[in-house]
C-alpha cells in the first residue's frame, strides 16, 4: 500500500507553489482538489463522445447517455440508495436542497405547520426552509448546541413534536465538524409523522454513508467536496415522495406528452432533470467514487484522525488560538478545526498564511446564525483530507507564529 505521501502525485494542482512557497492546501471545507483521474474522465468524455445525452439514436449520444446513467448507478450504490431512479443530478446540494424546499416543502407545509432546523446549518440548509415558513406560514424552530458545540440532545426531544413536518439537519457541521446523530434524529422525526432531510455535504467526502441505515427521506451532497468536479450535485430522495413532488423545473427532457395546453411529466429520475445535464460532470464524479473506494474511507477517517491527534496539542499551546468544536468529549469529530488568533482578524490571518503558502478559511462560512450563537463575527476554518500530511500541519503551525508578529502584537 502507497504512503499518504505518494498520494500527491495523482493531484496536479498540489505540486505548484503560493506566492513562491510549496503549495499546503487546507480548505478542503470548501472544495477538494482533483486526482490525475477524474481530470481525464472529464477530458475523455469531452475529447471522446461529447454529445447531448437521451436525445439521439446515434452512437455518440448513446454513448454520452450511458456515461451519464452510469454516474447515477455508481451514485446510488456509494450511498447505499435502494434505486437508481431515486437518485436526481443537480448542479451542487444547495440546488438539492432548494428543490427539496420549492417542491416537497411548499407543496406539504401549511399554516401553524413547524420547520425544524439546527443552529449549525449551512445557508443551504438553512435560508431555503426560511423561505418555506414565510411563504406558508409555519414556524422555523432551531436545536441548539450544549457547550462542546455537539446538538442539544434535550432539543431534539422538545422541539420535534406533532406539528413538525419538516427536520433539516446536516451530517457533519462544515463549521465545527462535528457529526450529528441523524440517524437518531429521524427516527425521532419519523416518529411524529415528519420528514428528515440531511445535507451530506461534509459527510460523503470523509465517512461511508448509507442512506437506508440512515433512513433519510432526503439526502443531498456536492461532488466538488470530494474530488469530483464543479457543477455536479446529487439529491437521494424516497421514490414514494419524489413521484408525489411537482417538478422543480421544466422544459427538455422532463417530458412525457407535452399538447398546446397540457403535460405529462416524465417518470423519475427525468422528472427533475430539465435541460441538458452535465454529462462531464458526471464522468468525473464517477472516477471520484472510483478514487475513493480504492483509496477506502477507514484510510481516510484513519489519516484526519492522525491529522487532528497531531496539530491540535500544538495549538493548543499558542495562548493567542481560540478554538471552537475541538473540546468535544464524543469521537465525532472530523478534520476540520475552526480557529481565531487573538485581537487578528480572520481575514488578516488568512493573508498573512497565504504569503506562508498555506491556504484556509476565512469568514462566516456561509454559516451566519451559527457564528451569532459564538459569539464571533467570523473565523479561521483548516480542513484536512486524505492528501494533506503532518509536514502540512508543520507549515501551518509555523505560519500561524507569525501572524502576531506581522501585526505587531
């Protein structure tokens, strides 16, 4: 078996450098790097059979549809989905999650109806349901967090009752990166009659999922966070609600009959895949699963562990580095540490690393609710994945010295 080391030579872009310094990409939160294999997938389709998918009879559109329709079988068997058909590309999980919204929720929540969220969602997660319960007129309610940053447990009992249709609640927190009992959350959301949706954005790239162990009724996530490219994004949802949902858009390919005044809309998946689709996308997607079923997820959740185990004592030991989600006493915490140098603000701190070469976070983290509930206008994110090595927590470390004398304090 290859060192994680070696690793770096399937991820072209790692080998360059950041402002004449060896390039330590930590911002894995926000899109991951890609491997030597999804690049030529995306290119191979592009350079090899580039045609529109389900519309024509002649062999590069056949070709094209089945790359397109074997991204979908490659998708549903990563996540454990009970069918093919029960898995809909979309662009990223935020247009998942907005379809979920627009179609499942409009369509289901009525007035005095209740919406239940955490107050660690993402905007995704998050602004969709706001728009729900202004339009119907039902209540957004929010779990909170104990002290360690983990959910309430006494909320999850309190504030999902008979009158919640909906519970919206991400996997892992892209902000602390800690992970949620979602499984006990639907559960308990099933119990009362409601939905779960769970946003796997920060989940699929660093843990097995399965949907069905999971008993999600929604699931949403984006390939670019685990080394597929940009523009493809997957939403699971149960066959019985997709088939009750109204198409989110319309137009080509959605179609069943179309007459000047009526349309029967096609049968799912098509129902919610207006227009042409990101066939590259989706080629590249399937040789990320393929990397990362290789590649195994015991490595990766062995390789963030060492990560966290090795950088977290060292800054620990700086008296000026604020952390947040790093205390918590469950092992549910992922690669990612949250962090804010005293009196320096996050911004000024992620340019003093850039000029060390080192990239991270900085800011809200499309998480404004969240940062409130901290007390902190915004923050430092580092977030690790399977490429990133000790002599890149090195480098961080030594960068984050600095930042204080640059500032002068």
């Amino acid at each position: 078996m290859r060192e994680v080391k070696d690793f770096h030579g399937d991820f072209p872009l790692l080998a360059n450098t950041m402002n004449g310094k060896p390039l330590v990409y930590l911002d894995n939160g926000a899109t991951t790097q890609k491997p030597e294999s999804v690049i030529q997938a995306m290119c191979g389709y592009y350079g090899g059979c580039n045609a529109n998918p389900h519309r024509g009879a002649y062999a590069l559109s056949v070709q094209a549809t089945d790359i397109y329709e074997n991204a979908r079988v490659r998708t549903q068997k990563f996540i454990n989905a009970p069918k093919p058909s029960e898995i809909i590309f979309t662009k990223n999980a935020t247009e998942s999650l907005n379809l979920i919204a627009y179609s499942y929720g409009l369509t289901n929540v009525k007035a005095g109806d209740e919406i239940v969220i955490t107050i660690a969602e993402h905007h995704s997660n998050l602004v969709p349901w706001q728009q729900v319960a202004q339009a119907k007129g039902a209540v957004l309610k929010y779990i909170y967090l104990e002290d360690d940053g983990n959910l309430s447990q006494q909320d999850i009992e309190e504030k999902i009752t008979e009158k919640t249709k909906i519970v919206a609640v991400t996997q892992v927190s892209n902000v602390l990166g800690l992970v949620n009992p979602v499984t006990e959350i639907a559960k308990k959301a099933h119990s009362v009659g409601a939905i779960i949706v769970v946003d796997g954005s920060q989940s699929v790239p660093h843990m097995a999922v399965d949907v069905q162990a999971m008993d999600a009724d929604f699931f949403a996530f984006s390939g670019h966070k685990l080394l597929s490219p940009m523009g493809i994004g997957v939403l699971y949802g149960k066959e019985k609600l997709l088939d009750a949902m109204p198409p989110f858009l319309t137009g080509g390919d959605m179609i069943e009959y179309v007459t000047e005044q009526h349309t029967d809309f096609a049968e799912l998946p098509a129902k919610f895949e207006a227009g042409t689709q990101n066939v590259g996308g989706a080629a590249g997607l399937t040789a990320a699963i393929d990397y990362l079923e290789n590649f195994t997820f015991e490595r990766i959740e062995s390789i963030e562990k060492e990560l966290l185990d090795y950088a977290l004592p060292q800054l620990r030991e700086l008296p000026y580095i604020e952390l947040y989600g790093c205390d918590t006493r469950k092992d549910n915490k992922t690669g990612i540490i949250t962090f804010n140098v005293k009196d320096v603000h996050p911004h000024d701190v992620s340019t003093i690393l850039d000029t060390e070469g080192v990239a991270v976070r900085a800011g809200h983290h499309c998480a404004q609710p969240l940062m409130k509930y901290l007390q902190q206008n915004a923050t430092c994110r580092a977030s690790f994945y399977l490429y990133n090595t000790k002599k890149d927590i090195d480098c961080w470390i030594a960068a984050l010295k600095k930042v204080r004398t640059v500032m002068h304090l």
